[in-house]
C-alpha cells in the first residue's frame, strides 16, 4: 500500500466539477487582480472566522509580516516566538526589522510554555506570536492576561488552524467558543495547498476586528495605494489572486465537513495506538482541534520513520530543527542546550498521515507497520 503525507489529488478529484467552474468563471471575465472574487472570498471568510474583516494577501508568511506592520512593529521591536514552529513564523518578524524572541514549548502541547514567556519580555517587546501548531488553538486566555498587563498586541499564526475553535472566557466570565485567529488583536492564515484550507498555489489572510489594523494591511498589500496612484505609504505587491480566491471559495463551504473527517482519522489513530509505546497527541478539553497534522512522539523516531517508508508510508517531521539552531539565526547568539524541551522533543516527533479522505484500510495499515516496530 502506497500511503502518501497529504493527497491533494484526491480532494481535487472528488469537487472536480465544482472548482473547474469556478476556475473558468475567473478567466472567462480575465480579472486576476483583486475584485470580486477576491471580495467575495474575503466576506465569506471573515464571517467564517467571526471576524469583522479579512483581508487576502499573497501568502500566510506574508499575512504575518503585514499583520505585523498593521501592529506597528519596526526595527529593533522584540516579538515573543515559540522555539518550534515553521520558519516563516520568525521570519515574519525579521522582514519588520524587528527580533524574534524565542521561547521554550510545553512539553505535552508543543506549543510555547505560556510560563515561560514573562521571563522574556523586554521594554522593547511589542507582540506575542502564539502559534495553533498542528491545528490545536493555543490557551489563549493566558496569552490574552499577559498582553494586557504588559500592553502588548497578539497576532496568532492561525496557518494551521482554518475552523479550530477556543472555549474564550469574555469580560463576564463566560465561555464562548471562537476560531482560531479570532482572539488576537490580527489572526493570520496561510492558503499553502497542504494546510487544511488549502488554494493552488500560495495565498493567505489576515483577519481583524481592528478597523484601523484591516486599513493598513489593505495599504500595504497593495502598493500603499489608497486609490489610483494615490500612495499614502511605502507598500508592498502582495495579493491574494482571483483564481485562488474563487477556488477557496468553493473549498471554504467544505471545511467544516473536512476538519471533521479529520478529527475522526485523528480518534482512530488514538484508539489504535492505545496499548503501544508511543504518545498520542495532547488535546484539552477547552479546544476543539482541526488535526492540521497528526504527531506522536516515540522513541527511536527515524528508525521508524525509514521503516514505515520502506512499507510506502510518508510520515513527516514538524519540526526537525528547533528555530533557534537554524542557521537562518545563527546571528542571534542562541546555542545548542538553551531550549531543552523543543530540542529533546524535536528527536521525537513523528507526523503520521492525515487528510479527511484517509480510509479506515490505510489507518490500519499503518498502525500494523507501527506495531511491528514498536510494541
Ligand atoms: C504554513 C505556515 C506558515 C506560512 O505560510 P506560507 O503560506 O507558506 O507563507 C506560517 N506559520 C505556520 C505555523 C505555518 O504552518
């Protein structure tokens, strides 16, 4: 059995007629930049997400990056980042000028340990990044307590959490259940073709309540242009294009249905998993995860990894280098030891297959593989 990380072709396949047209609809009126379909997109999302605005832009690297800007993040600003998370999550905050401030993760979510973070603030800490890693909404209502006492902004990295929702405690003490990227002051999506909302090709969002915060990512990811060659600031070209639009549009209507199949592949797994001597995924009971991937952690993990590819199973690492070893960073001074949960936890992780089209045959062919090497 040939079992791959992701299956776009599958996904393709079974909504062809649908995204076919929906393609054709945009080269038949050949408006590619901005415009309604782009709009459209933008209305449809931002609804989805409970939020007043979202603004397309060319990437999820970029949505930070802008996002980042619309906070008033500049050169020499300092923004909290967890130590484990993809590159862009850092580099985001590089293109401001500004430094990414790593933190150590916690070692049973993987995401950052919110205890840890006080300790690195500075009088020059502006932001907090929490990072949704593998479609798991971080605590936010620890993040939200800090940012106020320290008057900081938050921007989520929601690129891996598209519908994962917060059990959020109002003003009244009230839980209600909100999206991912909807409890910041700017939630930040990218539309990469493997995230769980996925274009075909890059694309990504940012999304706000801020009236304020949704003008400026608008100026900025056009060129600064208020209206024709009427440029108000420095900008830059990024934009999120009509074709990828009009195709989120048609995918946005079965994300719910998707994140679902998901969630069920993701029990599965637990239950079949159950009696070996690995560990399962951490979800709290105050979140209800979109499984963007699905990570165990297990010891001997690439002898694992090279057998289960041997039987045609694709399993992956997220991430193999904690950030702060990258040579991307070399230049902020960090060493080998400063980190020890995301650097131990690093030799452990190991990202199974997932995607909501997963069958049952295959779920259980690859935990029979997993069986045979770890019982
Ligand atoms: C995918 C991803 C990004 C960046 O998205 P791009 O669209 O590839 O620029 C940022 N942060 C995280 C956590 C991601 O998974």
């Amino acid at each position: 059995m040939d079992i791959p990380f992701v299956d776009l072709k599958i996904q393709y396949q079974s909504n062809k007629q649908e995204l076919d047209k929906a393609i054709q609809g945009v080269l038949d009126e050949s408006a590619f930049i901005l415009g309604k379909y782009v709009e459209q997109f933008e209305r449809n999302f931002a609804n989805y997400c409970g939020v007043k605005h979202c603004i397309g832009v060319g990437s999820g690297t970029d949505a930070l990056h802008l996002g980042l800007r619309a906070c008033g993040v500049a050169e020499d600003d300092e923004v909290i980042v967890p130590v484990n998370t993809f590159i862009a999550t850092a580099e985001a905050v590089s293109h401001c000028g500004a430094v990414p401030v790593f933190v150590d993760i916690d070692e049973e979510t993987f995401h950052v340990d919110i205890d840890k973070i006080e300790e690195k603030i500075s009088s020059k800490t502006k932001v907090i990044i929490p990072v949704h890693l593998y479609g798991q909404p971080v605590d936010m209502d620890k993040i939200m307590n800090i940012a106020k006492r320290y008057g900081l902004k938050v921007v989520e990295d929601a690129c891996q959490a598209h519908g994962a929702t917060y059990n959020f405690q109002d003003s009244e003490s009230r839980l209600k259940a909100k999206r991912a990227g909807s409890m910041g002051d700017v939630g930040c999506f990218s539309f990469y073709p493997g995230k769980n909302l996925g274009a075909y090709g890059d694309g990504g969002a940012v999304v706000t309540d801020n009236d304020e915060v949704a003008d400026k990512v608008k100026l900025l990811r056009n060129h600064g242009e208020q209206n024709k060659y009427n440029h108000l600031i420095v900008g830059y070209c990024s934009r999120l294009h009509a074709l990828q639009a009009a195709i989120l549009n048609v995918k946005l209507k079965k994300l719910d249905e998707w994140n679902g199949k998901r969630r069920k592949n993701a029990l599965s797994y637990n239950r079949l998993l159950k009696d070996l001597d690995v560990i399962i995924p951490y979800v709290s009971d105050r979140v209800e995860s979109v499984y963007h991937l699905y990570v165990i952690r297990v010891r001997n993990r690439d002898k694992l990894r090279e057998i289960l590819g041997s039987k045609g199973i694709a399993a992956g690492i997220h991430y193999p280098v904690p950030l702060h070893l990258q040579p991307a960073y070399k230049h902020l001074g960090y060493n080998k030891g400063d980190f020890p949960v995301a650097e131990a936890v690093a030799e452990e992780i190991l990202s199974l297959p997932m995607y909501p089209e997963l069958s049952r045959e295959q779920i259980e062919y690859v935990i029979e593989q997993i069986r045979a090497v770890v019982s």
